[in-house]
C-alpha cells in the first residue's frame, strides 16, 4: 500500500504544511470495501505555536457498521498547541464527545457509551466495537486504539516502541502501548493502565473502575499518560480501561466535547 502524507488543497488550512508535526499525518487510500462512502481526507498545518488539523473523519480501513448510525463525512477543524505545558490541576475528559483525534483524522472519545441502550457503559468490554475499537454514533469515533489500524507500518509485536498515533485536545501525543523504558530504548516495555476494575462496566464504565496509584513505572498515571524517559509528557494507548486517556494532565481546546456532524 502507498502512503500518502496528508497535503494543501485548493482550500488548504493555514500555515506551515511541511513542518514536522504536519508530516505525521496520514492520508491512505481507501478500503476497496468503502466505495460507497467519501474517500479519507486529513490535512495539518503549523501556524504559530499552535498545529491546525482538518479532517472528515473517514476511516481508510474497512468500516462495518455495528450501529443504527450510517458513516458521513465531517467537516472537522481542530487546533492544539505545539508545545502544551501540564496544567495545575488534572482535568476530566468530556463523559461523550471528542476528546482527542487520530493522526488520520479520526474522532476519539472517552471510554464510555451515552445514555441508552446500556447508560454509560464500556463499548469495549460491550463488544459493541470494530476490529480497530469504533464504531458510528453522530461521526464515527474510536474508544481505544490500534496502532496499525492508524499507522499501518508500525511493528504489531512489540519489538520496537510504538509510534506517534494521535493527540488529545490538550495537544499531549498518543503514542501505543510499547515504549521505551529508557534514553537509549535498549528496553522495550508495554505500558499498562493504572485503573482496576471495581464492578460491572457494562454499565457506568467509571464507576465501575478506580485510579490505582503504583511505584511501578510501566504503570501509567491517571491521565493514561507518564513523562517518558526522554523527559517529555506524553499518553498511551493501553489494552485496559480508560484505553486512552482518563483526563487531561495538560489545558484541553475549545472543541471537547464536541460530538460531529456532517
């Protein structure tokens, strides 16, 4: 498969598209199976201190509708700074909406249903996910992550760190669950979530789950997210609850929350 860099259109966004936070984009083609939707679109650009992003949040893999909710291109713009700084206080990510976004333009929301059919539930522990863990609801959106359903190069075994997979709305990157556990990266480590189980998720998915402080630092913090041993911040995805983030450890952007439309 041939991997296109996102790039300008006739209506590009504003700013700097070759800087290196842009380059990290992807745009690749789309499934055969997706004929009957609009082709994968992302762009980014930096502008300033601040990276702007565009994207209509269609999926390149092949997308199976699980839901009443049919697949329908957005018209998303987002901005996140370049260089965040961690907040004072941690701050909750949005109970539905957006709350980060994938470096091919997809939504990504917190770890929990709305109100109806299961209130709040975990639609991983549901079940109620694709292979690459989303679904549709107003746009389509991921509760976790796979690395190679968003950087389809990227190693699915665990003998490299895993790649830059997306940003959350306070402009922190996602990386996936491997990562180095040291400067050197001589030592390869998957890092774990620190929220245990409580009760049942299958509905009120946090309630039904507890932050854990460790000593252990495969452990992440309760943001899902720890200062790597290059000494900058940055989240993970993990294989257990919150799958993504579980707060903001730094300021979010206006657009939490927000839930898509066509």
């Amino acid at each position: 498969m041939i991997l296109l860099l996102a790039c300008a259109t006739t209506d590009e966004i504003p700013g700097d598209a070759t800087c290196d936070a842009a380059q990290d984009f992807r745009m690749y083609p789309a499934h055969a199976a997706n004929s009957d939707y609009d082709d994968p679109y992302v762009e980014a650009a930096c502008d300033g201190d601040e990276l702007r992003v565009r994207s209509n949040d269609i999926p390149h893999f092949e997308f199976a509708q699980l839901t009443p909710n049919a697949l329908e291109a957005q018209d998303d713009e987002w901005t996140i700074p370049l260089e965040p700084e961690l907040a004072g206080t941690l701050t909750e990510i949005p109970l539905l909406g957006l709350a980060a976004f994938t470096l091919t333009g997809l939504h990504i929301y917190g770890p929990n249903e709305g109100d109806f059919p299961d209130p709040f539930g975990d639609p991983i522990y549901n079940d109620i996910v694709d292979a690459c863990l989303g679904h549709t609801a107003a746009a389509y959106h991921a509760h976790g992550l796979v690395t190679t359903c968003i950087v389809e190069e990227a190693p699915a075994d665990g003998s490299e760190a895993d790649p830059l997979i997306g940003y959350a709305l306070d402009g922190f990157p996602i990386y996936g669950r491997y990562g180095c556990a040291d400067a050197d990266c001589t030592d390869i480590v998957e890092y774990q979530s620190g929220w245990e189980q409580t009760g049942d998720p299958t509905t009120y998915a946090w309630d039904n789950h507890e932050y854990v402080a460790s000593d252990d630092a495969e452990v992440l913090d309760e943001c899902n997210g720890h200062v790597g041993p290059g000494g900058d911040y940055h989240y993970h995805e993990t294989a257990g609850f919150p799958y993504i983030l579980g707060c903001y450890a730094g300021t979010p952007s206006d657009e939490a929350g927000q839930e898509g439309g066509p």
